[in-house]
C-alpha cells in the first residue's frame, strides 16, 4: 500500500506543478498582448498630426493630329449619265439592333369553286413472271439382277431333291427288318424328265442288304419331283441323278 500512496503524491505533484506551467504561460501571452494593443490606441492619434500632401495634377495625353483627308476630285462627265434605279430592297435597311423576324409567306388564295385535285392512283406493279422449272426426270428404274449361272440353279435343284428323297425315305418293316436290324447306305440312280416325271431308276452300290435297297427304289418311286429349272442343263430333254440315302434301325 505504501507504493500506491507514493504514486498518488506524485501524481499530485505531477498536477500541480502542470498547473503552474499554464499559469505560468497565461501570464506571458497577456503581456506580450498588452504592449501590442497601447500601440493600436496610439496609432491614429499620430496620423492626424500628420499634414496631408498636395494633390498632383493628372497629365493628360496629348490629342492626337486630325487625320489627313484625301483631296476630293470631281469627275464631270460630257454627256449626263441617268441616274440608275435603287432596288428596293436595298433601300431599307434593317437596323442592326432591331430584331428581324422571319414572315412565313402568305398562302395563295385558292378560288371557292376550284375543284379539290384527286392524285392519280399508282400503276400496281405486276408481279415478277415465274419461270416454269422443268420438271424432274422419272428415276430410271433398276436394271433387273443378273440372272444366276446355269451352274447355280443346277446345284439348288439337286440339293432339294436330295432333302426332298431324305424327308420321304422309310426304314424298311416287316419281321425280318425287326429280326435283322440292317443298316447301311444305299446309293440309288434316277432319270427325271424336264416335266419332272420319273423315267427310270436302279441301284448303283448296294447297301449289303435287299431289304434297304428296296427301301431306296421305293423311296424313290414314290416321291413327286418339280420340273426342272430354266436355264439348267441346256439341250437336255432329261437328266440322270445320283443320291446316297442312309438308312438307321429304330430304337
């Protein structure tokens, strides 16, 4: 406690003593004022002593010399000249400070019983002529497939009567066939007319067994053909085929 009694006299201390500086400064700046304000009272009481001097006369320029007029010639002509006429709008001049006002000009009088002038209607302008387009060329149709090669259309017909003698082909029946189970592959021959008739056909190997190529000639002469194709086996009134038909027991 006893350092905050120190601070507190020195703050003390501290106050009074900056108060006593601004007394201090107060008291000078009054008499340096004083001094100032004696020589403002004095001041006029000592021009009016003071003895005013004479006015000078102003000097005035000299006027200038009056400018030299050309001497004035007279022209007098031998015969009199006629006076030419003054236009009349020359001869009033507007003055230069009036204000000049523009006059709209006065409509011409039109007379009552004029007839009321009616514009002439405009010429219609014709429409630009349209030039007929020629029509459109018609497509060209397709030029018709190449028709197929003779070859071509001979290997499709024995492929479907090939199909046509496996689909129609029976395994033979009978006690025997079911003591005997034979099996085997018989190839059989046949000419067909171009009707698609049958002419003729027979055995050309043999299968091993007289029941399966009997089975073969009679799956043969029992099935229909269709006419042979245009085009196939060119000058031939008839043609000599060759199958293999295979022939399994049942279960």
């Amino acid at each position: 406690m006893m350092w905050v009694d120190r601070l507190n006299d020195q703050r003390h201390n501290v106050s009074s003593a900056v108060s006593l500086c601004m007394v201090a400064v107060i008291w000078l700046m009054s008499q340096s004022i004083l001094p100032l304000q004696r020589s403002l009272l004095e001041e006029p009481m000592e021009l009016s002593l003071l003895t005013p001097e004479p006015v000078r006369p102003v000097m005035q320029a000299p006027a200038p010399p009056p400018p030299v007029q050309p001497p004035k010639t007279t022209l007098t002509p031998s015969k009199a000249t006629p006076a030419l006429p003054t236009p009349s709008h020359l001869l009033a001049v507007p003055s230069p400070t009036a204000p000049v006002t523009a006059t709209p000009p006065t409509p011409a009088p039109t007379a009552p019983n004029e007839p009321a002038k009616v514009e002439a209607p405009r010429p219609v302008q014709a429409a630009p002529a349209v030039t007929p387009q020629p029509a459109a060329e018609p497509a060209k149709p397709l030029p018709p497939p190449p028709a197929p090669s003779s070859a071509a259309v001979e290997n499709a017909y024995v492929l479907s009567v090939r199909a046509l003698l496996n689909a129609n082909k029976r395994y033979p029946t009978g006690r025997e066939a079911s003591l005997q189970r034979p099996s085997g592959k018989a190839v059989v021959w046949f000419v067909l007319n171009r009707n698609g008739t049958l002419q003729d056909a027979g055995i050309d190997d043999t299968s091993n067994s007289i029941l399966l190529d009997n089975a073969a000639l009679s799956t043969v002469r029992r099935t229909s053909y269709t006419p042979l194709p245009e085009g196939s086996w060119p000058g031939q009134a008839q043609h000599r085929f060759t199958v293999t038909l295979d022939f399994v027991p049942l279960n």
